[in-house]
C-alpha cells in the first residue's frame, strides 16, 4: 500500500487531528521555553541576534515537520515518533495498514 493511495475515515481523521496537534502544541510550547531561556540569559547584541538565529531555525523546522496533508502523514507521523514529539498511543484507532506503514518507516529511519 503506497501512503498517497491511503484512504482516511472520518474517525481516522479526528484521532490524526489530535495526533497532530498534541504533537505541534508540546513542540511550540519547548520551543517558546527554549526562546524564554535564551532571551533571559542574551547580555550583549551577539547574544541577541543568536536568539534570533534559534527562533528562525525552529521554525523553519517545525513547518518542514508539521506538514498536514494525508498524502505524508504517516511519514509525518513516524518522523514526530523517532524525534520523541509523539507517542504512537496517540495514533490508536488508525487502521493496521496506516500503522504498518507508520512502523515500516521507523524501522527504515532506525538502519541510518
């Protein structure tokens, strides 16, 4: 089964709706600590201007990981999963297949 071809319930949209999003909200809200932390500590323009260098990395990363279109989502899915963004409880109710394809992309992403 290719994950472009990958039909989504109903159901199964809402349990990867919130899937997504507990992902996205436990991201933003480490990143805005993050963000806080450094702020509190910059003492000169170079310490400044890293912050600000860290907020535009983060979020070039967070929109390159967050990416809501079903035809990647699995692959989404299991990228939040190895980087510890998602528990894959979180994903019960998706159908076997999606998790099959889910689990074969880890194992894939385990051999780097």
């Amino acid at each position: 089964m290719r994950e472009r071809n990958v039909e989504w319930s109903p159901e199964e949209k809402k349990i990867a709706r919130r899937a997504f999003e507990a992902a996205r909200v436990e991201t933003l809200a480490k990143t805005l600590a993050e963000f806080k932390r450094r702020a509190s500590e910059a003492a000169t323009p170079d310490d400044m201007w890293a912050v600000e260098k860290y907020l535009r990395q983060k979020r070039g990363e967070i929109d390159t990981a967050f990416d809501y279109r079903y035809s990647t989502l699995l692959l989404v899915f299991a990228r939040l999963i190895r980087d510890g963004s998602l528990d894959e409880a979180r994903l019960a109710g998706l159908s076997d297949d999606k998790l099959k394809i889910i689990r074969s992309y880890l194992s894939w992403a385990a051999r780097d």
